[in-house]
C-alpha cells in the first residue's frame, strides 16, 4: 500500500480526500496528527446463525440492580 505525508498545514482538503484510495499520514512539522485510511469493503457475505446458541441473555437481563451492587455492600 502505497503512504503520502502530509502536512496539516499545506493540506486542501477537497483534493485530499479523494486521495484516501491511498493511506495518508497527516502531520504537523515532524509530529505525527492522524491516520486517514480508505474504507474497506467487505466482499465476504454474512452467515446468518453462524454461531447459533453460542450466547444467552439471563431472564433478568433488563432488571435493575440491588443497592448492595452501587453501594459496594457485599
């Protein structure tokens, strides 16, 4: 993958964005601001139920919590 250093300073924004097909490192003098990178998207589909039964929710889930949990009461 090809890396441009920018400079925040001299950057135009416009032109920089439709430059984020490349990773650009962003930087202020020698100091290191951000990271824009482009968004990648996912060619894999979704398996739905892929990992069907693998997790459960207590009946309770959605209840309050006793006093004795905020409180630090054990």
């Amino acid at each position: 993958m090809l890396i441009k250093t920018v400079d925040i300073n001299e950057a135009q924004w416009a032109k920089l964005l439709s430059m984020v097909s490349t990773e650009i490192i962003l930087m202020e003098g020698s100091t290191f601001i951000a990271r824009l990178v482009p968004v990648s998207s996912s060619t894999s589909s979704r398996l739905p139920n892929l990992h069907g039964g693998a997790i459960w929710t207590s009946d309770d889930f959605d209840q309050p919590l006793p006093d004795e949990f905020w409180m630090a009461e054990v």
